[in-house]
C-alpha cells in the first residue's frame, strides 16, 4: 500500500485507471528483478536492517499465516467445482434463477445499444434492464396468483338490494359467502386469522390451583427443539459450529441430569402448518445456504431458518454437535408436538419429568396423554425473563380440569383456533371451554372427533357445535343464524355490520370442521388420513386450506349490472337487457318500475292494453 500512496504511485498524478492499475501491477515482479540486478552488479548491500517493513521477519510470518488462512478457506469451499447456477463461496448462498451478474458484459453492452440514437435528457436507466447480483436476501413468493378484490361491504349492500328479485326468503341468501377472501376467519388469500392460543392457557390456569412446588428431586428433562431454536441469538461474524456450542451450553445449563431435545422435521413435503409458517415469514422464502462448522454467519437468523432446508440441515449439525456432549436428541418427521408430549409422558412413568417449552399445543396434548397418579411432570416455559411465568404442574391441573374435560381438550383446542385452523370470529378460547364445560351436549357431539368417523357426519357435528358456540339452536343451522344475528345487529346497532362479524357459512364452517378432525386426529394418534380429503389442497407444492367450492353469489347477482337509460329499457343498449337481467331499483333511471324491462314495465304494459281495450 505504501507504493501505492509514494510519489509515482497510483493515486498520484493523473489518477487511477484500470490501464494504470494493469501496469503498475503487472511491473512490480519485473522491477524487482531489475533492482535485485543492480545490487548485485554494484555489489550493494544493507547490512543494518531491511530498507522495508515487508521484508521483516514478523511480516513474512503474517503473510504465510495469512497465505494458509487463505489457501484453507479455498480447500473448503473449491470455486472451480462444477454445479449449476451461482453462489456465494463464502456464506453459501445459492443464487437464485433470475441472477444474471455473469452476463454484466453483455447486459451493459446492451443498455449502450438501446442509449444510440436517444437523447440524453430522454434516457433512463431502469433497474428491470440492469444485472441481478448475488445478494443475500430473502425472496418473496406468493403461493398462488393475485387475484382482484372488491370491497366486500359494498358488493353485500348491492346483493341485499337485488336479492328480491331473485330469492322469496331473506334466510336463503345468506348461506353465501359473499366474497371468498372473507369467508369465516380468512384475512388474506389462503391466510387463516391466527387465534391467541395462550388465552386457553390461562383459562384453565384461572380454574384451580395449577401452579408446581419444586421439590429436590432429581428431575429429567425433555425440551423443545422448535422453542430451543429461537431462545438462542445468532450473532454476525461466528461460524456455524460456535452458533451450536451456544445451544449446547444453554442445554447443559439443566445441569448433569438427563436430557432429551426433541426436534421437528421440514423435509417431509406439504404439510398443514404450511399456511401458518407463510404467515409467520409474511412471505419470505430465504436461498439455499451451504454451510459447514467453520463457515461464518453473516446473514440474519431470521433468513437463513426461513428455508427449511436450511434448518434441517442446521438441525441435523446440532444434533451431532449435542450426540458429542452426551445430550440425547429425537427427530420427528413433521410436527414434533405429539413427539414432544409423548417423550416426557413416557419419561414421567419412570422418574420425575420436566419439559421445557411454551407452546399451549403441548400442554393440550400433555393433559390428553398423562396418566394420573405417575410421577410428577412439569411444564415451564423455555426461557430466561426475569417476569414470573406460569409452571405447571400437570397432575393438578388435569384433577382441577377433569378427565373428561381433558379429553375434549384437544377438539376445544383445534375448533376454535391453532396452527392450522382459523379463529372463528367473535368466538374465543374462553368462552369455548366455557361452554363445553357447561354443555354435556357439546361433549357428546365432540365424540365424533375422537374417533373415526366419516365427512358427512363430521360436517354435520362441526356445524352444530359451530351453532351453539355462536349461540344459536343446532337444529336451525348456520345460514340462518346468520340472517338473524344481521337483522338484530341492523335493528340495535348505531355502527355498519360487516360481512366478515357474522358466524360463518354452513359450508365454510364444514371445512373448518374437516380441518379440527385431521388436526384433532393427528394429534390422539388417530387413523392416517388424506389432508386432501379434508379441507386442504396443494398450491404449489404447499397445504393451503381450501375456502370455498362454491361462488361468492348466485351468477345472477354475480353478474348484476345496472342500467342507466335514458330511454325505455326496450332495446339491447340497455345494459340489463344486455345481459339477460331485469331492471332494478339500482337502476339510474328506471329504478326498475317504469321501463320495459322490470315485472312493474310488464303490469303497466298489460294494463295499458287493458285499458286500451275497453275503449
């Protein structure tokens, strides 16, 4: 660098330029050499130190330590091996198909050619036509295509002003779902309303005395790999292998008593919490990494665990890491809350038992599976807040709770919302224990969850539980429960009702009912069951829960339209006509009375030639 900045150097003088740059470096060796000859020649030499830092010994020794350093990272991370696509050799992020930064050359040849001919005040560079660069950032991906939307408090009001014509009951149009983004508890498309799992934990904490009182018993543990992974930072700069150590020693925090980490798998293919991880990245899909344990971190955690193939991998080095310091470890295939629960239910036959976690799932699951009278088994978040949280203490609560209560637990738990299926809306975890604690009929109607049964007869059970959550008579059905609660709410509220307040369609809340049984299934370890079979289908390559099978509305409100003639509706420039439809009171002019096309024009015409007539 001193060569550089001396007199003569590069950024001296006329500046730098690649010419220069070329020069200056390609003549270094070759100086060199000269000046090695005319020391010699002259017989000069410098006998009271090297003339400059690098030739010193300390330097050389850096530069060989640096020159390994070098040579290492290049032998693990061989840029001349033949694969397909980019990436980058040292965060191991693959590029994805759009990065284009090898053809820089001939895209910016490109962008002069389209510069010919073009004035300069005229031209823009825009970014669509520059290179695409290697960058480690996460990708967005939508899971199906947009779609357009339309207000669906508007296009409500126009259906409740043209149903007359169509339907002889109010009741019946309501069984439509009237724009199927807004169905049940949908947001967004394919996105389920997320429900607050916790309040259901601290429903059954508020009916008894659950709380534990440690003992010094020797405990074993049992924790939560998913909860595991997000307790630990990652800090930039740490390799991958130091990141692992990290979890290692909060593992062994537990002290010398047995361990079992009980980790989830995402390689398996579509699965049903697909829609709820989408919601929870809010879209983003992070590139393939490559990494080892001496491979640095230098992305965001977030972005690297945001591909799962990634966190399998990160997952599968932990687990050799953990094997090595004595620490057990299980994989599920899927969802590992059943793994989970199972694991320390198992453990706590033999000895006392702790599990670390904090997921509401487990604790459903740990009230279905424990037996009563074992040894004891403790349930305590995963983390190291100082706020007081809740421990605990399974046998108490599942006396406090009641067995037949627990057994309902997990149908409670999957109807009113969890990881894959939607919070119905107006209906919360409180008031769903409430009742199933308080109704025998609801207990009796969830038996059909607990067991195999067939579509028909899960629908019918989800509706009516669906019902009397929403406090209506199961017998009357879902669609008009619905007109009934909209008149009372249009009869006492000062506020706009809107759609999506209503209870739920009866086929939409069928297939949240088909969803509560797979869920319910997979987690009393059930019959196996298709998802597809019941309320899920495949969008590209993922478990999205299914809407809707039928339209929004009828095709004829659907394709409502309104005319705004001037004249009497008597000809194919009317709108309505047009498209086979009657004149309405939307209608600019007409207002669907008096003109040619609505049932008042054909009562006018006839009595007009009636009167016509006896004249």
């Amino acid at each position: 660098m001193r060569s550089i900045k001396t007199t003569g150097g590069l950024t001296r003088g006329r500046g730098m330029s690649e010419s220069q740059r070329a020069l200056w470096i390609l003549s270094m060796p070759d100086c060199a050499e000269v000046n090695n000859a005319m020391m010699s020649f002259t017989g000069t030499k410098f006998y009271s130190s090297d003339q400059h830092k690098e030739d010193g010994v300390s330097r050389k020794k850096r530069d060989t330590k640096d020159t390994m350093i070098f040579a290492s990272f290049l032998e693990e991370r061989n840029p001349f091996i033949e694969e397909e696509g980019m990436r980058n050799i040292e965060t191991g992020v693959s590029a994805t198909s759009d990065v284009n930064a090898d053809r820089a050359k001939d895209i910016g040849l490109g962008i002069l050619k389209s510069m010919e001919g073009k004035c300069v005040s005229d031209f823009t560079f825009k970014r669509k036509h520059q290179a695409i660069t290697l960058q480690d950032k996460p990708i967005c991906v939508n899971v199906e295509p947009e779609i357009a939307t339309i207000d669906p408090q508007l296009l409500f009001q126009k259906f409740n002003v043209a149903a007359d014509s169509i339907y002889e009951t109010n009741q019946k149009y309501f069984s439509m779902n009237y724009l199927v983004n807004q169905v049940l508890c949908l947001i967004r498309p394919r996105i389920m309303r997320a429900a607050s799992k916790s309040t259901l934990a601290d429903a059954i904490w508020n009916l008894g005395d659950c709380n534990t009182e440690y003992t010094d018993t020797v405990y074993s543990y049992v924790v939560d790999g998913g909860s595991l992974m997000h307790k630990i930072p990652w800090k930039s700069g740490l390799t991958f292998g130091e990141i692992c150590k990290r979890y290692v020693d909060s593992v062994k925090c537990n002290g010398p008593n047995s361990v079992v980490v009980v980790f989830d798998g995402y390689v398996s293919g579509p699965d049903t919490k697909d829609a709820m991880h989408l919601k929870r990245t809010k879209g983003i899909f992070g590139t393939k990494v490559t990494f080892t344990e001496t491979t640095p971190f230098r992305s965001k955690k977030e972005y690297i665990l945001a591909n799962n193939e990634n966190k399998q991998n990160f997952i599968e080095m932990l687990s050799k890491k953990m094997h090595s310091n004595g620490i057990q470890t299980k994989h599920a295939s899927a969802d590992a809350d059943v793994l989970i629960a199972k694991t320390a239910v198992e453990s706590s036959i033999s000895h006392p038992t702790i599990l670390l976690g904090e997921d509401t799932d487990l604790l459903v699951l740990l009230l279905y599976y424990y037996t009563v009278g074992s040894n004891n088994l403790i349930f305590k978040p995963n983390h190291d807040k100082k706020t007081k949280s809740k421990i605990w203490d399974i046998n108490k609560t599942k006396v406090v709770l009641g067995q037949d209560m627990c057994k309902v637990l997990p149908i409670i738990h999957a109807i009113s919302g969890c990881d894959t299926t939607s919070k119905l809306y107006g209906v919360g975890k409180v008031a769903t224990l409430k009742k199933f604690i308080d109704s025998p009929i609801l207990k009796e109607l969830g038996e059909v969850f607990l067991k195999e049964s067939l579509v028909e007869d899960v629908k019918n059970s989800g509706e009516k539980i669906i019902t009397f959550l929403y406090g209506g008579v199961p017998l009357e059905g879902l669609d008009i429960l619905r007109y009934k609660k909209f008149a009372n709410r249009v009869l006492t509220c000062k506020e706009v009702i809107h759609i999506h307040t209503l209870p739920p369609t009866t086929e939409t809340a069928a297939y949240h009912s088909l969803r509560a049984y797979f869920q319910v299934q997979t987690w009393i370890g059930g019959e196996e069951i298709d998802p597809c079979d019941f309320g899920w289908l495949i969008v590209n390559g993922k478990l999205m829960p299914i809407k809707t099978t039928r339209q929004p509305a009828p095709q004829r409100l659907l394709s409502i339209i309104r005319c705004n003639c001037k004249t009497n509706c008597d000809t194919r420039r009317c709108t309505c006509r047009k498209h086979g439809l009657e004149c309405n009171i939307a209608c600019g002019e007409c207002r669907g009375q008096s003109c040619m096309n609505s049932r008042h024009g054909d009562i006018d015409v006839e009595a007009d030639e009636l009167f016509s007539d006896s004249s």
